[in-house]
C-alpha cells in the first residue's frame, strides 16, 4: 500500500516510500466492483479474457485530496470507443500536483480486478509465449501474501514465477477497461507514466518491460493485421510499446514515462503514445535463460 508523496526530481529506483494515501477524495462516489471471471490471457498481447463489469457511475465532480484524485467513477463504456472525461472515465485533476500517485491497484483487496476509479474495471490476468513445457504461476491470475516480504504496510502483492519458456518469455497485465469481455480504450491524457514497486528472487531474470498495448498494436483494434504477407510488416500487430527496466532483489519504486516509451520495429509504427488508444498495462519477463521470479505492488498512474 503507498504511502507519503512522490518527490518528481528523486530517482524512481530510490523512492522506497513513495506513494499516496489510498483514501478518496471529496464529492463523487467511488464506483463499486462488479463481478466478472477472470481467465488466462494468451501470447504477448493477450487480455481479453474475461471481465469486470463497470462500477456505478458517480457525478465526477470529486476534488483532490490525501493525495488520491478524487472524483466519481465512470460507466464503462461500450464498444471500442475510448473512456473519456464526457463518459465520467477522465479523473478531476484539478489541484493534483504534477507527479503525484493515482492508484491502479495495490492488491490489497484480493481480487484479480484493478481498482474500480475513474472509469477503470478491468481484469488481471497472467500469460506466456505458450512453450510446451513451460510452467507459470499463477494460472489465473492470483494474489500472494508478502510475510516476511513485506514492505511499507502492504501485506499481498503479485508473484510471478515462470520456467522453461523458450521464446520470449511470460508476464501479467491488466485491461485497464473491460467491457463483457471486450476490451475497450481507456484515455491516459491526464497522467504522464507508471509507477510500480517490484523486486526479484535472487538469481532470477532481472529485465523487466513494461508494455502498454493500444488500439494500434493490439489485433482488437482493427487498425494492425497479421494477415499479411512476410514482405509487408509494417502493419503487424504486437508491437507494443514499451520500455525496459533491471530490477533489484530487494524492493524498489521504479517509473516508466510514457514519454519514453519505444517499439521493438518489426509491426505498425507508433511515433509516440496515442494517450486515447490505451488498452493494457503488461510486465513481461525473458525466461528463455534463467527463470522468472517477479514480485510486483502498488502499481499507479503518475499525475501529469
């Protein structure tokens, strides 16, 4: 659970307290979880599988406050239209200063569903390149008790272990809107990366990518094809964008800017994010040489 405020000159990698009070702000109702189940993804973009329903929606006008935006939840949505602020799904920000912690999830509640705020409703879920052989946990997506790895005052976070994948790897991720199965845009306009806190065992795989799947790389979007000949890949899909991070074996906050964000080259060109287009949040991990042995907490948003 975070705790304390976001210093935006320190390193990420030494801001071991960072964070914000997971209280909400004033005015407006927080939505409420729906049910849904939740099912394995598969390959690099999966995520589809299965779904949250949208909380209730609230009025929108909450304020900001213990370093939470406050404000009402939004519907869902529908379709592939993106959540945006008319729909109630684009937080008040009003008063939050730059570089503050929005929080996606921080695992406390048990479920495999992100934390219903701001339009957010969708599953988390765990994948793999689909090796013959090789072993994910968890599968589904589950939460583990931190015990003696505990740090600050959160006492579950994600645990991901992986051995024997041969191509490029395995990971967890979250829909950050998912509608009756489908996965649905979300507007990132009003934030300016991801936060995380995470750690790994020793000796295990230390290179971390965090992806951030859109309507331009996902097949769900319609604007990729794999349907293509060899010769034309310039419309491919799953080329997310991503950036990549080495993480220690004890815990640390690290920061992904969507300003920084890049493609490996080989699908449908993305110059930069389009913060309209946003699917999911994946972290994946190489197993292809050593094992995976991720820990993973207190995901956020950080506030433009």
């Amino acid at each position: 659970m975070l705790t304390g405020t976001l210093n935006p000159n320190q390193p990420a990698e030494n801001a071991g307290t960072s964070g914000q009070s997971s209280s909400a702000g004033t005015g407006g109702k927080v939505a409420t979880a729906g049910a849904g189940a939740v099912a394995d993804g598969g390959g690099d973009d999966a995520g589809s599988g299965g779904t949250a329903e949208g909380g209730e929606a609230g009025d929108g006008t909450g304020g900001y406050a213990g370093g939470v935006v406050g404000g009402a939840s939004g519907s869902a949505g529908t379709g592939g239209a993106p959540i945006t602020a008319g729909a109630g799904g684009l937080p008040n920000v009003a008063g939050a200063p730059s570089g503050s912690l929005e929080l996606i999830d921080d695992f406390e509640d048990g479920d495999a569903v992100v934390i219903p705020m701001h339009g957010r409703n969708g599953p988390w879920y765990t994948f793999s390149d689909g090796t013959v052989g090789g072993k994910l946990s968890p599968s589904p997506f589950a939460v583990s008790a931190l015990g003696s790895n505990a740090h600050d005052d959160s006492t579950v976070a994600v645990h991901l272990t992986a051995t024997s994948f041969t191509d490029w790897g395995a990971g967890v991720g979250a829909d950050l809107v998912n509608t009756a199965g489908k996965k649905v845009a979300y507007d990132v306009s009003a934030y300016k990366g991801v936060h995380f806190y995470a750690k790994i065992g020793s000796g295990a795989s230390a290179g971390l990518k965090l992806l951030v799947t859109t309507t331009y790389s996902d097949p769900s979007g319609g604007i990729c094809s794999d349907a293509l000949p060899a010769t034309v890949p310039s419309k491919r899909c799953s080329d997310h964008l991503y950036f990549p991070k080495t993480i220690k074996t004890t815990w640390a906050a690290y920061d992904v800017l969507f300003s920084d964000l890049i493609q490996q080259g080989f699908g449908l060109p993305q110059a930069t994010l389009d913060p309209k287009s946003v699917y999911s949040l994946q972290f994946t991990m190489p197993a292809k040489l050593t094992s995976v042995d991720l820990w993973l907490d207190d995901v956020s948003f950080i506030v433009k």
